[in-house]
C-alpha cells in the first residue's frame, strides 16, 4: 500500500471534473452515475476504475455498520438523499 494514504483521513468526497474525466479518456456521462473522487487531508486524490487498465470510471461501494446487508454505491446513497 502506498504510504501516501495510509493514516490519512477522508475529508471530502466529489464528482470527478471534466478535465479529470478527459486525462483519463473518460465519458463525462455514463449509466451508472457519475465518477467519484475521495480527497484525503493530504491532497491526494482516490477514484476507481472500472478495470486495472484503467477503461472508464468505477463505482466504490460502502455498508454501515459490521452485518450490514445492503450495500450502497455513493451514487445511490447521494440519490436517496435527495
């Protein structure tokens, strides 16, 4: 694991930008939602692909709680909300 994210805390979360999307060759609109970005205290920056080649954008999945039996993409979640 890369030592420049271990320890360090999450302090914001964000759709990628278009030029983000564009560096990658990335759509800026697809199917499942838009790309998701996580932004340590340190700056850096963490998103997921959909493969290891890096083909498009992925979607990161989270549960609340140990025996969660449901699990939300953030895109869902930030849907539900609103």
């Amino acid at each position: 694991m890369d030592n420049h994210i271990i320890g360090q805390r999450i302090v914001d979360g964000r759709k990628l930008t278009k030029s983000e999307l564009k560096r990658h060759d990335w759509p800026t609109n697809t199917h499942h939602g838009p790309a998701i970005a996580l932004i340590l205290e340190n700056g850096a920056v963490l998103y997921p692909s959909r493969d290891p080649e890096g083909n498009g954008s992925g979607t990161f999945f989270y549960a609340r709680g140990k025996n969660a039996k449901r699990f939300y993409t953030i895109y869902e979640f930030e849907k539900a909300q609103a």
